[in-house]
C-alpha cells in the first residue's frame, strides 16, 4: 500500500473467522474480509476500512494454517508438483461514505516436486505455521514455486494492482 502512496494505519481485529472452508475457499475468504472491515468500521465510521482474507486452496479443499510442523509437512507434500489456486478477498468498508464493496482475486500457483530435503530447506528459512498452505512467497520461493499465474502479491495476500484500479473506480484519488 505504500507502493501505491497510501498512508495507513495497520489495526487487526480480533475476529472469529471461518477457516473451515466448508462453504467454498471463495465464499470463505469474502466472509473473513467482511467480517474483518465491518467489525473495524464500527468503531472507525469516519475511516475507509480495508479487511482481507487470503488461503490456499487445492480444488475445493482449503488449506489453512497447519497446526503443526507435521501438519506443514503434509500440506506441501500434498502441494508437490501440483497446481493450487490463493484467494485473497478484499473488503473495503467506509461507514459515514456508505461504502460497502468486496471483491476476490485468484492466482495459479504451480509447486515443483518436493523431496523431503526440499521441504527441510525451506523449513529452516519460514516459519510455516502461521500462514495458509504452509507456505508464504516472499522467502525461498525459489525452493517450492515453479510459477505463478496472476498477481503474485496476491499470493503475498493483498493483490494491490487490482485494489488500485477498484478504488480508481470507486472514486477514490490518492495520486494527486
């Protein structure tokens, strides 16, 4: 966000989100993004909100944080040499503008095979346990991710090209 000359304030809610994905990933992350904006926009009324939700998801399953380093491990065995989509969802909320506008983004992201070594190596450079799929693109991408189709800052969980065409249409003016 700052990329894009954004000023802001980072303010986590201590919301009950639905990691069970037994809606769909999609109707999941839209859920979570809400819940997170409305609940901020309460008690900042006078504030644009912006809420987000991110997982990874192999076809309909989510996988969400893993509970553990075993649970870690089979997430990205189960990922290995295979194509997986990350929706993040994006909740923009601004109570006193009645603004109310959600929207998701999806990305490709194909894993190279991974061997236990592999996975070892990657292990020793993220802390797998708190993010969805065990995994985040930022560090040792090289190691797991063959490519990626679509935003890779939406696999980062924020796809800021697209926030910033929504607001463009939304009204909203930063640049000048």
């Amino acid at each position: 966000m700052r990329r894009m000359g954004l000023r802001f304030e980072i303010r986590p809610t201590h919301v009950e989100e639905d990691d069970s994905g037994s809606a769909g990933p999609v109707e999941m992350v839209l859920e979570n993004a809400k819940l997170k904006a409305s609940t901020l926009s309460d008690l900042e009324p006078d504030a644009l909100v912006l809420g987000s939700d991110t997982t990874v998801a192999l076809g309909e399953r989510v996988l969400s944080k893993p509970t553990d380093m075993e649970d870690a491990r089979c997430m990205l065995q189960m990922l290995s040499g295979r194509t997986h989509a990350v929706y993040t969802a994006v909740a923009l909320f601004w109570k006193l503008g009645s603004l109310a506008h959600v929207f998701f983004e999806c990305s490709q992201v194909r894993f190279h095979e991974l061997d236990d070594a592999r996975i070892n190596q990657y292990f020793k450079l993220v802390d797998p346990l708190d993010k969805a799929g065990a995994y985040g693109i930022q560090v040792g991408r090289e190691l797991i991710v063959k490519s990626v189709e679509g935003s890779v800052e939406n696999v980062m969980g924020l796809p800021i090209q697209r926030l910033a065409l929504t607001m463009e249409e939304l009204g909203f003016d930063f640049m000048s």
